[in-house]
C-alpha cells in the first residue's frame, strides 16, 4: 500500500510543483495518476521512491515511512522513470546482472525470470551488446525487465508506454495487470488516455499540484455525466475552458 499524508514539494517561492496531496492506494490496483504537463506527477513519484526529498508531508510503503527507512522500501519497489537513465558503457547483461546482485536475487530465479522477460520485450538477441547501441525504445525495454526482474510487491512506472512498440506496449499491460491480480500495486503515469481506461483500476488526476479528484472511471462518470475519459480529464482539469480558432488551417 502506498499512503500520502500532506505531502508538499516547493522548489522556489513561486514554484509548488506538489501543494499538500494525501492519496492513498491500496493493494491489487492498477492506479493511473493523470495530469496535464507540468502538474507535479513526476515529481510525486521521484518523492515516493526517494529521488526527490519533500518540503513536507508523510509517504508510507506498506507502512514504512520512505524517509526512516529508504533501503527497506527500495527493496519492495521496481521504479521505471520518465527517462531510462542506464550504464551506457556496459552490455545489457551485466546491468541487469548489476541489477539483480543489488537486490539479491539468486542465479536460477534471474536466468528463469530474466530470460522470459528478455525474450517476451524481444530483447534477448541485443542483451550482449553495449547499452550505448540500444534506440531509445530498447532502453526502455531494458529498464523495464530490470524493475521486473526482482519481483517488487510495487511497481511505479513513469509514461512506461512512450518509446514502446505496439507488441510490447501490449505485453506491459497484460504484466501490469496480471501483476495487480496477484495482489500487488501499480501506480504509473500517462497522457495516453485509452491506455488508462483499459488498464486502471483507479485513477488519481493532478492539476497545479494538487488532485483533483481520485476513484474510479465509472465515479467520475458519475460525478461529471456518461464521457469518455478524455472529456473527463478536460473538464476536471479545466482545460476545455480555453476556445482555441482552428480556422487558420483552412
């Protein structure tokens, strides 16, 4: 479970990326956490796994507190952020390998586990070759197999589609919600609205830090008339408010 108690970000006196959220997101979800550019999501998300220090608030990991005790949560927690910021100067292996020596996993279960998810995200031929030759796609594939690899009960994805090919953005979806059903907890970010109503189990949505509104499609349908969940995220963000003239493409 992941609990946010008033939980704030200020970088300057004119900048609250985060401004006092609570969230509270339970086991066997996937939560997609919405928001225009620049609402705070990855900074929410940089605090949860401690990349990013808070100017206030509380952030609990199944009941640990992130700030007592961060090697105790890192170790329950696979992170995949906005950009895959991998060794370049060494072969996929052996950062998986580095990867997998950091959390302990024993030799059989990384070769089993390693080698389906290597070959699931079409990455087994390229796994020897050094990072710094992977498109950005193969990054991201990269880092994903290596969030996965130690079998987190947590799972915190930034925009982990972006980059994807369509088989393997397909295959992501079926791990994240295969991984919820089996009793654990993913929470990611995305501007891809029919990604988040297939896959979500909830949604969280942000605006000018602060969220707006939390539950499920169905509630928010509820709470705003029968729409898709783009018009949705329009209104609850008001952004639908601005009237832009198309008329010069004509």
């Amino acid at each position: 479970m992941i609990e946010i108690v008033g939980l704030t970000k200020v970088f300057s006196e004119k900048i609250i990326a985060v401004d006092n959220i609570d969230l509270k997101i339970n086991e066997g979800k996937v939560v997609g956490f919405l928001g225009p550019n620049g609402a705070g999501k990855t900074t929410t998300l940089n605090m949860i796994v401690g990349l990013c220090k808070p100017t206030s608030g509380k952030i609990f990991i199944n009941g640990i507190d992130v700030r007592e005790e961060p090697e105790k949560v890192k170790k329950v927690i696979g992170f995949v952020p906005d950009e895959p910021l991998l060794f370049e100067k060494i072969t996929g292996i052996s950062y998986l390998n580095f990867i997998c020596d950091i959390f302990e996993v024993p030799l059989e279960e990384r070769r089993k586990r390693g080698g389906w998810l290597l070959q699931a995200f079409k990455l087994l031929d390229a796994i020897k070759d050094p990072i710094s030759t992977y498109s950005h796609g193969m990054r991201q594939k990269l880092a994903l197999i290596s969030a996965l690899i130690h079998k987190p009960k947590i799972l915190i994805l930034d925009e982990p589609i972006v980059g994807l090919d369509p088989e393997s953005a397909s295959i992501l979806k079926q791990i994240m919600k295969r991984h919820a059903s089996n009793g654990n907890l993913v929470f990611f970010t995305t501007h891809i609205m029919e990604i988040a109503e297939k896959i979500c189990d909830e949604i969280a949505i942000i605006d000018k830090g602060k969220i707006v509104f939390q539950g499920t499609i169905n509630e928010l349908r509820q709470l705003k008339g029968d729409k898709s969940l783009e018009q949705l995220f329009l209104e609850v963000t008001k952004s639908e408010n601005e009237e832009i003239d198309f008329s010069f493409l004509d």
